[in-house]
C-alpha cells in the first residue's frame, strides 16, 4: 500500500519554477492534463520524454486518481493524486518505475503550485525522492542534481512555451 503523504525524513528535494505569461487556470489545465503531457514533458539529456498516458483510476482530477504514464523509451511509471486544488496546486506520489530509479528509490512525490504574480503565474514543481538506503542516496542525489532537475526546467521551459503561444 502506498503512504499517502509526503514524507520529510530520508528524502532528497530538488525544486524549479518559471513564470508564465497566461492565467492560473490556462497554466494548472495545461500541466495537469494527461491529454496534453506528452506535449511539454519532453526528453532532456538521458530522461525520455512522456509518450502516452493511461488512466487507471479516473478522471485525473480527484484524490486517488490514479494514471500511467509510459515514457519514450518504453518505461513507465504510475502516478497517484495525493492532493486536488484546482487552478492551485496539486500533489501526487509516483511508484511502480520500471527504470533504474526502481532501485534507488522506488518512491517518487511530485508538488505543483501555481501562483498569480501581477498577472502573470508562477509554477513551482518540486520532486521529492524516497532514498532506499545510505548508499544509493550518494547515486540518487547525482541523477537529482545533474540530470533531473534539467529535465524538470526544460519540461517548465516547454509548458511555457506552449502556454505563451496560445
């Protein structure tokens, strides 16, 4: 069974953010719809991009949802909501990889916010990894540091993009 919160001990964080000239609403409908993120969660350095998503439990839009997501390289991963604030924020736990990061972590938890700042909004996506031990706590925080977080500002880079182009 899947802990329902984020936990606080034995994790490491990494966090980004962009401001977007769009509404809340535009920006929350954007990254939270599994139609369309395929569109802007795009391949970065060794992270495939997304390919297709499949609702196990839906629609994706209450707590429980639940929905797998299956990269380009073939892998996959599901995702669970943990949290539901419409144009606000949402909150969900990624389990099930059937990549490397298995191994390491095996526990995934991903925050959204978006904010309104004079006009415009500010999404901020903070990922949060489960170490599974001392040891693969070293390995994980390398992959966070130098390769995911740049998935994750190339992934808001492109929502941007999108988002500023409607």
């Amino acid at each position: 069974m899947t802990d329902k919160t984020i936990p606080t001990k034995g994790i490491l964080k990494r966090s980004v953010n962009t401001t977007v000239k769009c509404s809340q609403e535009d920006a929350f409908a954007l990254i939270s719809s599994s139609d369309e993120l395929h569109l802007w969660l795009k391949k970065c350095g060794a992270v495939p991009g997304a390919k297709s998503v499949d609702i196990i439990k839906g629609p994706y839009d209450f707590i429980g949802a639940k929905r797998k997501i299956t990269f380009e390289s073939g892998d996959t991963a599901q995702e669970e909501l943990l949290s539901y604030n419409s144009s606000a924020n949402y909150s969900y736990t990624v389990t099930k990889f059937s990549n490397f990061l298995e191994k390491l972590s095996g526990h995934g938890y991903g925050q959204l916010w978006f904010d309104n700042e004079l006009g415009e909004t500010r999404i901020t996506w903070t990922y949060t990894f489960k170490y599974k031990n001392i040891f693969k706590r070293a390995a994980l925080s390398l992959f966070l540091t130098f390769v995911y977080k740049k998935f994750l500002n190339n992934s808001l880079k492109e929502a941007k993009r999108i988002l500023e182009k409607k």
